[in-house]
C-alpha cells in the first residue's frame, strides 16, 4: 500500500476561523447545487444496515467501575509445561476474590452486556441451535452449577445439563472425568463463561482431557467436533518443537469447523530462547487470537477505545505473538515479515486491567468466588463464540480467512505494544495487520462470515485503498456517488468533508439553524446540516468573507486541522524542527500538521515534503479517516 497518497495541483488555501452572520444569511437559495454535483444526495438512505449497525446492549455499570482494578497485582493461573504438554493462559487479578461486598450488585469486571455492547455482538438474538466447545484439561468439580451462578447474576436464561444447554465430557465422550485440578478449574470457568457472556443462546460442551498433553487435548478436540460442536475454543498453548505440524492433521483437520487458540500471555514471541509461537494457535487450520486492553469511552461512537495489551521490557505481560518456526503461512496471510505462519490473526480483551468477571467457587490457594481474570484466554472463547453466533461457515472456505476477506469490518487497533522486536508489526499495533491484534476485533459478525462487502464500480478490490474506502462505506460514511462509482481521485470538496466528518462522528442529533451562519449556503443546500454541525462544533467556521465555498476542495494542511479539532485539540508539543522539508514552525497550521505526523496518520512524502496546499484526493481522505478510526478512535 502506498505510504501517501498522491499530490495534486496547488488549489485554494483553507481561511483562518470566522463565523459570519447578518443579513447576508437570507440568501438562501444562492448556495444550493444540484446532487448531481454533490458527492451523494443528502437524502439518500445510507446502504442497508449490516451487522455493523447492530445496536448492542448499554454497558453495565461494571464498566464504569474498572478503575478501581488498576494497580492490582496479577499473575498467572498456571505455571510452565514442558515440550509436547500445554499451559492455560489464564491471569488473575491477585487482590480481587470471595463474595460480593454488601450492596454490590454486580461484581468487578466486565460482563455479558459489556462484551456484547464493545464488539457489537447480537447475541440476545443469534446463537440459537449452535454448540461451542471448551477444550480444557482436568475436571472442574463446580462448571456447572458457578456457570449457574453466572448466568442468574447477570439476568441470562439457565443453561445447565437439565435442558441439555450444558453438557460435560471426558476426552472419549464419555462420563469418566479425569480428576480435578484447581488452577485448570479457574480456567475452565473463564472459559465457560465467556461462551455464555457472548453467546447465551448457544449451547456449550465442556471435554475434559486426561492430561494437558497435546495428544490428550487433541483426543478432545476431536471429540469436541464428532459432538457437534459449532466452534471449538482452546485457552492453551505448547512450546512449538520439531515435529508439531503432526498434530495439525491429527486434531485441526475438520473443514468448517473453527478451532480458536489463544496466543499466550508473555509478549512478542513469549520471551523463550529461542523465540516461538504457542501451538496451536500457530497452526494453519486455527484461529490464534491476540489480546487488547479495553476501556469504556462514552465520548466515541463505539462507546469503548481498545489497543493492544502489554509493554516493553523484559517479562512484560501481553499477548503472544511472532513467528512460527515450523508451520507454513497459509495462503490468506500476506504480511511479509514472516515467511511462515504468523500470529495471532484476531483479538479480544484480555489485559486483567481491563478483566472480565469470573465465578469460580472451586478454591485455588484462597481464591474463590467472583473473581477478575485476563490473559488471552479469555479472548480464545469470546471469538469462537462469535463463530457460533455467525452461523456454520461456507463450505471450502478457511474459518480464519473469512476475517482476512473482510478487515473493513473489524475494529483496527493502532496502538499498543507487547515487546520489542525488529520487525515493528510483530510487537507494535499499528495500521493493517500487526501480531499483537492481529487483523482487530469484531465490529458485529460480518467479518466472521462470508460477506458481499459495500462496493463501487471504480474501486476494485486491488486498489491501494481498497480496505479504506469499503471501510467508508461499511460504516456509513460515504455512499459515493448516484452511479455507483466513488471517483478516488477526484478532489474532495468542503461540504463533502463536512459530510465525512459528520457521519465519522456518528450522526451525532443536531438540529440546523433556521440561519445560515454562511452567506454562500442556505437551508435548502445540500449538506446544509453537516456543514451547520462542523460550524457549530467550531471545526470550521469559514472564510474571513462569510463564505462556506462548499464546492473548493479541501487541501492537506485543512485536512490536518479538520482532524485535530474533530479530535477535540489534544494537547500537543510541535516539534522545534520540523518534520517536512516544505514546512517550518511558522508555516500555517504546523501545529496541526505535526500533530498528524505524529499519529502515523500521515508520513507525508517520500521526499519529505507534505505539500500542504495540495488537494486530498477522495482515496486519500479515506485513508486518513480509516487511521484516524484505528488511532484515536471515532
């Protein structure tokens, strides 16, 4: 992709604020053009809704409360396994355990309704009929009846062997459970209830194995799927050896089945000598999900800002990501850092800051009751469960190259980082593809099924900005044009940017003055509430001479501040030198621009310039507005 959009002719610079108002306001009819010279009728319809305009729970008043969890201490459920055996990849909030305090409604964490309202996740009403199974080795004595507990705390249906809603097996299918052990019980209750929490419609099948070995944990696997299982979630992970590939046949080959692992808890390649990947999130045949922190933002449309979890340094915790030694890449990867399968390719929550509620009343060493975990086990049973809820996947298809078909409709993470490495994506959150995220999280289900994306005649699906410009559309903020073609290189103009930076808001409720603040646009002008809204908001306010000019194009140095006020102008230092050779502390809008660098929403040139008085292009405006989403967050 290239790393800046091309330059343009030198157009009309954008004016210093002013609002303007008086009788010149009466012209009302003097600014209006036609649709046809607009970017879309202001009236058309946006395209139908997807799955991305589901409109989820509120978040609980948990969420409100997670500040509370910082500071606390965590470690890890279960210690280190030697070759050919598997870990869980569980974290527990160290100071959080026992009953709820008097009073306290709902315990510490995120529950149902906050997992479903960040990932738009419609699962009060899909799921139905679909199993998911959960992989664990070791009986957990309590699943049952803490998974009743769970569901009666937070307001979900029962679901117990009863009415056939639960069901728990050995490795074989059978009724001989192997014996307990408490660190995989906390495990299989985080595991349980995350299935529950996104999915309660499903259906859930607990396979016990005999051992963590790969050989049992395959067994139930296996079992897993011949139980019929919609999706199978898998909280562990091996130290890859010589050999491991065998297991892929042996265990991972059932077409239409997605097997989500979780990518470990130790960071960028997990910190062993040498550096690997867990098995088998590495597997081609798996879905290997990464971790986030995330953490409710009522000022963003999506009601929640995320980023990869972890940190620099040595031991820092954080998702595990890298390269794979000995798996090939299957051929729906395309990153090039690694020649062979690379991790992880989705993500969930998983910072134990930012933890999700736990019952387990099986004690493990004085912890028991709700309690608080993370670790990208949480995420492994949150994405299979968003599996079950898309429904089966089309047949001859991969389970994780439908996500890789589809990233416009998940949430690109660009910040965040789980290590240090020298290839930056594999340890640093960034734009497109990165291993601590992988590809994002989920935006409701599209990206988990076979989808017909929203397209344009004139931007086929190898176009540079492909991604960025179905993003756009996917998430309502360009419909192009009434002929079907979104016209990538054409200038944008100013009320086509109003309109940007209107519906990238979300449509937020306004109501237009009867009088128009600018002298060249009326009531009846198309676009005139979006342009009254961004005058309104102070992200313009137009020409010294009371004009909008609605119809000039938009040049970068105005695109950078557009973007810093939408923004809400965050504090921010311009650096003593600048950045681009074509510009200087004095230049108009440095501030602004620099910003913009700094974010990696722009890079400007290759030959260091920024151009600011050339017109964005309507492919460029794309990108920047896809990072800006992936940045700062809409």
């Amino acid at each position: 992709m290239p790393k800046t959009p091309r330059g343009y002719p030198r157009g009309r610079r954008f004016s210093w604020p002013r609002f303007v108002t008086g009788a010149a306001v009466l012209l009302l009819l003097s600014g209006i053009v036609t649709p046809a010279q607009a970017e879309e009728n202001p009236s058309d319809p946006l395209p139908e809704a997807s799955s991305a305009s589901v409109s989820p729970p509120q978040p609980t008043p948990a969420a409100q409360a997670m500040a509370r969890l910082k500071g606390h201490r965590h470690s890890k459920v279960c210690g280190n396994a030697p070759p050919g055996y598997a870990s869980c990849h569980a974290e527990i909030d160290d100071e959080v355990a026992g009953p709820l305090a008097a009073g306290q409604l709902l315990p510490a964490g995120y529950g149902p309704a906050d997992l479903q309202s960040a990932y738009k996740l419609p699962s009060l009403t899909a799921g139905i009929g679909r199993t998911v199974a959960v992989v664990d080795p070791y009986d957990a004595p309590t699943a049952e009846a803490d998974l009743a507990v769970y569901r009666t705390r937070y307001g979900q249906l029962p679901c117990s062997s009863v009415s056939a809603c639960f069901r728990k097996v050995d490795q074989n299918g059978g009724t001989s459970l192997p014996s307990p052990d408490a660190a995989w019980a906390q495990e299989a209750s985080l595991d349980v209830q995350m299935v529950s929490a996104a999915c309660p419609n499903c259906n859930i099948l607990l396979v016990e194995a005999a051992s963590p070995s790969l050989t049992d944990l395959g067994t139930a696997v296996n079992t897993a799927v011949n139980l019929g299982a919609s999706a199978v979630s898998m909280s562990f992970g091996a130290q890859e050896v010589a050999g491991i590939t065998r297991y892929d046949a042996l265990y991972f080959n059932h077409p239409g089945i997605p097997f989500v692992a979780s990518s470990g808890d130790d960071g960028y390649t997990n910190g062993t000598a040498p550096p690997t990947v867990n098995y088998p999130a590495s597997s081609p045949n798996v879905v290997a999900a990464g971790g986030t922190t995330l953490t409710l933002d009522t000022s963003k449309v999506r009601g929640w800002t995320e980023r990869a979890w972890g940190a620099t340094g040595s031991g820092a915790a954080g998702p595990g990501s890298g390269c794979s030694i000995y798996e090939p890449k299957p051929a729906w990867q395309h990153d090039v850092g690694c020649p062979n399968r690379t991790v992880a390719d989705l993500a969930s929550v998983a910072d134990p800051s930012t933890g999700v509620a736990v019952y387990d009343s099986y004690d493990n060493g004085g912890m028991s009751g709700w309690m608080v975990f993370g670790g990208t086990s949480a995420a492994a049973p949150v994405i299979a469960a968003a599996y079950a809820l898309a429904g089966p996947v089309p047949a001859g298809i991969s389970p994780a190259q439908l996500a890789y078909s589809s990233p416009w409709a998940l949430n690109d993470l660009a910040n965040g980082v789980n290590g240090t490495c020298t290839m930056p994506y594999l340890c640093i959150a960034g734009y497109g593809y990165d291993g601590p995220t992988g590809l994002g999280t989920a935006q409701g289900l599209t990206a988990f099924t076979r989808s017909s994306p929203p397209s344009f005649t004139d931007i086929p699906a190898s176009y540079p900005f492909y991604i960025e410009v179905t993003w756009m559309a996917y998430n309502g903020i360009t419909t192009g044009y009434p002929d079907g073609t979104f016209r990538p290189v054409q200038a944008v103009t100013r009320e086509a940017m109003a309109a940007f930076l209107y519906r990238l808001r979300g449509s937020p409720t306004f109501v237009p003055p009867v009088i128009s603040p600018f002298r060249d646009i009326g009531v009846l002008s198309p676009f005139y509430k979006e342009i009254t809204w961004l005058a309104s908001t102070r992200i313009t306010t137009g020409y010294p001479d009371g004009t909008f000019r609605p119809s000039d194009p938009v040049n970068r140095d105005a695109m950078a501040a557009f973007l810093y006020r939408v923004a809400g102008k965050p504090a921010y230092t311009p650096p003593g030198a600048s950045p681009f050779t074509d510009l200087t502390p004095a230049s108009p809008f440095y501030l602004e621009i620099t910003w913009l660098a700094s974010t990696g929403i722009t890079t400007g040139y290759a030959d260091g310039t920024f151009r600011p008085l050339n017109p964005v292009s309507r492919d460029a405006m794309a990108a920047f507005m896809y990072r800006y989403n992936a940045k700062i967050g809409r």
